[in-house]
C-alpha cells in the first residue's frame, strides 16, 4: 500500500549532501517525492510510496556519513499522482 510522508528534517541537514543522498536512496526503493532545503537550517521532505520502503530509506538517511538528525517532525499526507523524487529550490 502506498503512503505519503511530509517531513522536516533537523540537525546537521544542511552543507553534508543531504538532498542528493536523500535523491539516490530514494529512486533506489522505487520512492517518489522532493526534498528541498528551508531558510531555517531544516530540510523538507515529501517521499511516497510503500512503508517498509520508506522506512528502510529513512533509516538509511540517518546512516550517511556527515549526516546527522536530531529531529524528523512527519506527517502522513494524501497520495499524489508522480513519477519520480527529485531536488526542488
């Protein structure tokens, strides 16, 4: 079954890769979205596409070197209509 996640990433997010990591891990588990960074040192994130996927991808993420979390505030969102996860401005 199909989910759609609306998160803000904080922490060291920012500078480290963080968007085109998180572009990489997404397309390697058929996941669909953007991400894109805020004025506010955090990262926004929309992913969709099954949960054991997105929280493989998630836990992944938090892996990465330079990369570090300290706060994901998340959202289950309805499903959209799109074809692939992609870096946004």
């Amino acid at each position: 079954m199909q989910v759609r996640r609306h998160i803000y990433f904080s922490g060291t997010v920012q500078g480290v890769g963080f968007r085109y990591r998180s572009t990489y891990l997404a397309q390697s588990r058929n996941l669909t979205g953007w991400v894109k960074n805020l004025y506010d040192n955090r990262v926004e994130m929309e992913v969709q596409g099954e949960e054991a996927n997105i929280r493989k991808f998630l836990e992944d993420l938090q892996g990465q070197r330079f990369i570090s979390i300290n706060d994901m505030e998340m959202t289950e969102i309805p499903c959209v209509q799109e074809k692939s996860f992609k870096v946004v401005y």
